[in-house]
C-alpha cells in the first residue's frame, strides 16, 4: 500500500499517490526532473514523505538497485560469490565468465552494470526498487535486461524508472509522472 506526498527541495513533483502494487513491474516515466527518482527513494524509505506513509506487508526486505558500488580489491568472482544465490545461476545467465578474474574497476562501464545488476537482482525481495538500470547498457543487453525484470515480476513487486522503450513494454503498468 502506498499513499504518499512527496516533496524534494521545493517542488512537490508528485503531488499525491495512492496505490496498491501487486507482484508485476511497474514502470515510472517521465521527463528529467518529474520526481521519478524521488518517488522511487521515497518507496524505499530514503526520503521522507510530507505525509502519508509506505507500507509494505512483506517478509522480505524492499531493495533499492542504486548505482554500481563495488569493493576495489575484489575481483568479479569474489563479488559473486558474496551473493545468497548459487554463482554459476548469474555468471551463466548474465554471461559474466571472461570478467570473473579482473577487478571491476578495469571492466567497462556496460559490463559493471550487468555485474551490478546481476549481483543485486539476485537478492531476495518483496520489492526490488531500480532507477534508470538501462543506463551504459547497449540494445541487447536492454532487451535482456527487461525480460529478467519481467521474470522477477512474477513474485515480487518491481518499480522501474524508465526512459528505455524495450523496459517500460516489459511493465504491466506504465505511470506517467
């Protein structure tokens, strides 16, 4: 359940909102600057609301899928195998085998972000919460990017903020902000 004012600085870019999600993909579009990123932090409990409240009647936490943080002296294969899912699953889906051995900061940035994106959207969640995760990726990986966050839809509820046309066709809702 989410019913929420949301104000950042001095512009109140959402007015109000009340839902409820489901487990599905829920997409966010709008122009730079329509509260996208806001609404998202504020989901995730980051930013306060002017008033209202976010509820969510999981388990499992709401994780928010920021940008890349990775810890300089591990290599790929060792930031994997800090995640609570089996290694080879994301190394095989997300083709991430010739980046296993190099530290992340010698990888482009495309491939950061799928080793990101591959490492956070494995962890358990009600709610995965992602802004902007096409950023630095090419077409295909877009396109790949928007199937997995379909297919995570079907037991938990995924917010996306969008500006890419493959992601917002994944959703089952599209909000425009």
């Amino acid at each position: 359940m989410l019913h929420v004012d949301v104000s950042y600085g001095y512009k109140l870019p959402l007015g109000s909102l009340a839902r409820d999600f489901k487990p599905g993909m829920y997409g966010f579009a709008g122009p730079n600057g329509s509260g996208k990123s806001t609404l998202l932090l504020t989901i995730a409990g980051e930013l306060a609301p002017i008033s209202g409240e976010v509820v969510c009647a999981g388990e499992r936490p709401i994780v928010r899928i920021g940008d890349p943080i990775f810890y300089p002296d591990l290599t790929v294969a060792e930031h994997l195998e800090l995640l609570p899912v089996p290694f080879d699953q994301v190394v095989d889906s997300w083709q991430l085998g010739d980046l296993l051995p190099h530290p992340p900061i010698w990888l482009s940035s495309g491939q950061r972000q799928r080793v990101f994106l591959a490492s956070q959207l494995s962890i358990p969640a009600d709610v995965s919460i992602i802004d902007e995760p096409e950023r630095h990726l090419d077409s295909d990986w877009t396109d790949f990017l928007a199937v997995e966050l379909r297919e995570l839809s079907g037991d938990r509820v995924v917010l996306v903020a969008s500006h890419s046309p493959a992601i917002l066709a994944a959703c089952d809702e599209v909000i425009a902000l």
